[in-house]
C-alpha cells in the first residue's frame, strides 16, 4: 500500500492515460479520484462514466454525442480534466475505435486525461486479451495495480476497527471487541470481495453486537460460504498474528482513552517503558489520539 500511494503521487503529476487494474473492491475508483486530485488537473472536471451500465448505442451517444438530452457529450464535458472510464473491459469493439482515435487526435500532452478501469475479466485472460492492443498501450502506458485485500497484512484489522467505529457511532452503540482468535480469522479470511466485503461485514458485526448476540467468525462463516468457492490465503507465521493483533488492541485502547497513557498502561497492564516501546515499534503515537 505504501508503493500505491507512492505511484499515485508519481502518476498524478503526469498527463498521460492510466490503466488501473484489481479484484473487485479493491479500491480501483478512489485510486481514479485519488489521481486527478494529486495532479495539475485537480480544478478540473472529474468526470466518470460506467461503459457496462448502457447499450452500446446509448454510451456512444453518452461519450460522444449527439446526446438526446440536449447534455454535452462526456468527452466534451471532462475537456481539460479527467474522463474515468469504468468497466473499460465491456467497450465494444466498435467504441474501442473511437475511443483510439479520439485518443491520436489529443495528441501529447491529452487535453483530456483518461483513467480506465477494468472491473472484471475471465481468471484466465488479462484485459490485454480483452482490449484491442492499440487501444491497450496508449492507456496502459502507466499501470495502476489494487492489491486484494488478503495480501495486506494488518491492514484487515485496521480497517475493519475503523468501519466498525464508524458504524457504531452512525448506530448510537458500542463496536465490538475483537479477541485475538476472531483477530486471527480476519487475517486468515480469503475475502474475495476485498474491502468493500470487509465494511459490509464490520457493519453486520455492529449490529449484532446493539443486540447482544452472534461473533464475527459466524459473519465470515456465512459471508465466505454464501460467495462460494474463494481464494485461499497462504498461511502466515504466528508472529505476525501476534503483532497485529497487539498493534490494533493498543491502537484500540488509545483511541478509547483519547491518548491517555496512565488509562492505557492500567487497561493493558502494561509498564511505561515497553507501552512507548510497542507504540514506537508500531508506528503509534500518542498525539494522533489526543
């Protein structure tokens, strides 16, 4: 994650077509605004479209004109910003020709930067296979991967204590408290869905817990078998568990004590000196619970 907003800050600078890649839910459409907003292009329009969400006549008129609407045509109206093309797999071949020539037309510098993202192809195809190869370079000149959520690590953890507080607060109770087996299941999770699966249940697991019953693990029981066959992870050193799981609980009591070292240290049992020595090892401090 640490190259993806590293990438992100490199390619929003420059003008040219980006092709951003990934599992569903991984991300793919904040990385597309992450990039207009770091780039020149961020007082700009903003302009997104899904290319599998019409007929192939409706997105043409949509992209191109005439619009029946009396609107502006969506190339016309993202001129000089950015033009995101969502579901760049399902173009048809036809608009895959227009869209390339528009493309030669713009010339270098693009008057209108295009992002593309593809949101789904075969397991065993690329969207290289899917796209015709002229069209695939000029937008693949720079390449965007979202990582699935399974390969992040403690990332599960913190995200899923952040959605969960986020919805215990929107629901007026309290979120609930992850032991370390439950901790351990999150990482192991194959979440196929990534991190759009990973909110839909910490908001399941707050509902449960305003009425006092079920666990997270019954939540990804059900989540993993309802979606069927899914990924599987690669087991993972028991160490890492183990720091995860201490990271998010300290993490967790600090924000529950608003950064109050004394609280924390009583709570955990923990001496001054190893507490500042976890959070330093962590990456935690003290002013961002204040």
């Amino acid at each position: 994650m640490e190259r993806l907003r590293e990438d992100i800050l490199d390619l929003g600078q420059a003008d040219s077509h980006v092709l951003i890649d990934g599992e569903t839910g991984t991300g793919k459409t904040l990385v597309a605004h992450a990039l207009h907003a770091v780039g020149p292009r961020a007082s700009k329009k903003f302009v997104t479209v899904s290319c599998a969400a019409w007929g192939e006549d409706q997105l043409a008129a949509k992209l191109f004109g005439p619009s029946d609407d009396g609107n502006l045509p969506l190339i016309e109206e993202a001129r000089g910003g950015t033009l995101c093309l969502e579901d760049i797999e399902a173009l048809s071949h036809p608009l895959q020709s227009r869209l390339l020539t528009l493309i030669n037309e713009q010339g270098v510098p693009p008057e209108t930067r295009i992002i593309a993202i593809c949101n789904e192809h075969a397991p065993d195809t690329t969207l290289e296979d899917v796209l015709r190869s002229d069209l695939y370079y000029r937008l693949g000149a720079m390449t965007i991967i979202c990582p699935p959520l399974r390969s992040r690590g403690e990332d599960i953890l913190t995200l899923f204590t952040r959605a969960s507080e986020q919805f215990a607060e929107e629901y007026g109770c309290d979120a609930p408290q992850v032991t370390a087996q439950e901790a351990a299941q999150l990482l192991q999770a194959p979440w196929p869905g990534n991190v759009r699966q990973l909110v839909n249940i910490a908001e399941r697991a707050v509902l449960q817990n305003r009425r006092g019953s079920g666990s997270i693990a019954s939540l990804l029981m059900a989540d993993n078998e309802a979606s069927g066959p899914a990924l599987t992870t690669e087991g993972k050193p028991l160490k890492d568990y183990v720091e995860a799981f201490e990271r998010m609980l300290i993490d967790n009591t600090m924000r529950r004590h608003k950064g109050s070292i004394t609280a924390v240290m009583d709570e955990l049992c923990l001496p001054r000196r190893t507490l500042n020595e976890k959070m330093a090892k962590y990456g935690l401090q003290r002013q961002d619970y204040v």
